[in-house]
C-alpha cells in the first residue's frame, strides 16, 4: 500500500518536501508553499493596499516564480497591489536576450505590465561593452552594481512604491555565510537579514522568498510547469558565490533546517548589535542614494569612460594620484531627480487598475497552517 501525504492524509504521497522532510502530495504541497510566501508577507506588513509592486523579473526561475506567486497572492487575499515586472536588459548577447524572451512570455502568461531598462541606454555601456574593456575578472562587480541602480531607476519611471526580488533563502544564507567569515562586517551582515530595506526616496525593497527554499522554487516550477529560462550567465561561470554555495548544499543534505538556522542566526546577531549604519547621502553626480560622496556606479562609469577600469575596483585613490582628477565633459549617469517617467506605461497602468477595483473580495488576513504543518 503506498504511503499517504502526512498533511491531508487523503492523497497519496508524491513529493518528499525538502524544507521538512515530509512525505506529501501535490496540491499539499502548492497549498503550504503558497501559504508560508503569503505569511512572509503579512507578518512583516510588506505592502499596502493600493501600493504599486515592481518585480524584479530576470527570467530565471527565483523571479518567474516570483510573479507567478505574487499574482495569485494578489489576487486570492485582495492584498490590492499594482503589479508591475520589471527587467534589467544587461547587454549580454546569447544569454539576457533570449532570457528577455522568456520574460515577454510571462508578461502575456500573467497578464502583468512590463519595463525593460538597459545598460545601453542608462550608462552607455552594455555588459558585452564592459567585458571587452576589463575582461572577465571584475565584470561581475560592475553587472551587480550597475543591475541594482537600473532596477531603482526604472521602479522611479513608473512611480513604483516598492520592489520585490526573488532572493530566496539558499542566497540569504550564503550571503550570511560569505559576511560573517571574510570581512566581519557587520552593517553588511545586518543589511543581508533584512526582509525589508528602504532606498531611493522611500522606496522600499523585499524579498518575500526570504524563508523558501531554492529546492522547493524548482519543484514547485516544475510542476506548475512554468516557463522559465534556466541558463546560467555566461559572464559569471561558477560565480564568486562558488565556496559558499558547496558548503551550504553539504550542509543542508546533512540537515535541511541548516539553512533556516543561519538566516536565524544572522538576525540574532543583527537584534543584538547596537552598531549604526552609516548615514545615508545621495551621489553629488547621479543623487543615488550613497554613503560616500559620489556613488559606486558613477566611479565605475568613470573608469570605463576613461580607459581606467580599475577605477573603484580597488585602487581609486592610487589611480587619481597618478591619472589626475575626473576630466570634465565625461559622460555621466542622469540625476535621479531628472529621471523622466514612462507616460505610457503610467497611464495603462491606471486603466488596469481601474478594472481592478471593481472587483470586491474580503480582507487581507494571514493564512491558517494545516494542523500537521
Ligand atoms: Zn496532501
Ligand atoms: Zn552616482
């Protein structure tokens, strides 16, 4: 007789649920997956009602998942959010375009808005540009950098309130990991637990995957049979997250829970430090938001404007003493407050939305576990 699913006792088991180890059926295991993702979101009062929610959508699965998650939360508890997807188009020909293809595919699977910006068009320097100029050494310095201001500055052309990524719990505790054994920083470690931070002019950004499990992300695509883009970047083989990620996966076939307890540990030591983070300022060049006077990107930016890439890759200081001071007329970020906004993506967004609040469900509530759980 084959075994029945531990949480409904009806069903026969299917899966073996990697967070707990529970043998479960199918639509058990959609409903608590679901279930946990919606009360991440309640109990950290991510959104409001009437808020405008960008996704961060690259594709991938984390993200793919995401907005399928997020649309049927939206729509199942009334949480009353704007939905919106959001893509950095890095430049990386063979590998974001045709990623890019499967996010316009999701665009009309979820019937969600999408913003595409790019490189090109906010620094003047695709990732395939970059690479050609500083090789594939520190590229991944400057995609990461320059991704995070892209996807601020294109929350800002949509008037966006907040922006959800799909880092999910795997990537929570390898970044606890990587801060806690290198640099001992402790803002970092701090800033890496948090569920929540606030940026760019209260703009606020989440990550609602913070407690899911990579594992049960790609078992629940797979049976939900999403489409997603599952090729790793061909600027970034193995990553420098590699060490981390191999220990954290011996770890966790070990003990599953491995990877809950040292998200858990990182926010202990972030409730007991008292240490302030540095004050918050904005970029004198770009006015992104920075806490020293001018911003990472734009030091970046001026490197390789300049033939100079190791311009803020560690070396600034010494570079200037040797090359002088930044030339004028060098081509620079556009000021944040001079960003222009998206007229017509603004105004079909309002006419979603005016269809939207015809509809009337009852409140946003947390979820109530199934007892076993
Ligand atoms: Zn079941
Ligand atoms: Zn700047």
């Amino acid at each position: 007789m084959s075994k029945k699913c531990q949480l409904c006792t009806i069903e026969k088991a299917t899966l073996k649920r990697p967070k707990t180890g529970q043998a479960i059926c199918k639509s058990c295991f959609f409903e608590v997956f679901e279930l946990e993702i919606h009360n991440t979101i309640v109990s950290n009062s991510l959104f409001k009602p009437g808020q405008r929610v960008a996704i961060g959508a690259s594709g991938g699965k984390d993200s793919t998942v995401l907005a399928y998650v997020m649309k049927l939360l939206n729509d199942r508890y009334n949480y009353g959010l704007e939905l919106v997807l959001l893509s950095v188009d890095e430049g990386i020909s063979g590998y974001r375009d045709d990623s890019l293809e499967t996010v316009k595919r999701n665009q009309i699977q979820y019937d969600l808005p999408l913003k595409i910006v790019s490189y090109k068009e906010l620094y003047e320097w695709s990732m395939d540009d970059i690479v050609k100029e500083v090789g594939l050494k520190n590229n991944c310095t400057f995609c990461g950098v320059f991704r995070r201001q892209a996807l601020d500055r294109g929350a800002t052309m949509l008037d966006v309130d907040h922006i959800v990524t799909g880092h999910n719990a795997d990537d929570i505790a390898e970044t606890v990991l990587m801060n806690s054994n290198t640099s001992g920083d402790v803002a970092r470690l701090q800033r890496c637990t948090e569920i929540v931070t606030s940026g760019e002019s209260g703009l606020c950004r989440s990550k609602p995957f913070k407690y899911t499990y990579e594992k049960e992300i790609v078992m629940y695509a797979y049976f939900k049979e999403l489409d997603y883009f599952s090729t790793e970047c061909i600027y970034s083989p193995n990553a420098y997250r590699g060490h981390a990620r191999v220990f954290l996966k011996d770890l966790e076939f070990i003990r599953p829970s491995t990877i809950l307890d040292i998200i858990h540990s990182g926010e202990t030591f972030q409730l007991k430090s008292s240490i302030k983070l540095p004050p918050q300022k904005t970029c004198e060049r770009c006015g992104y938001i920075s806490s020293n006077l001018i911003c990472k990107a734009c030091v970046l930016l001026e490197g390789l404007n300049r033939g100079l890439p190791q311009l803020g890759i560690g070396h600034t200081n010494r570079i200037r003493k040797i090359h002088g001071d930044t030339p004028e007329n060098l081509s620079q970020i556009q000021h944040f407050s001079t960003i222009q906004k998206d007229e017509a993506m603004l105004a079909d967004l309002a006419s979603r939305h005016l269809k939207l609040s015809d509809t009337t469900k009852p409140p946003l509530s947390a979820g109530k576990m199934p007892p076993s759980w």
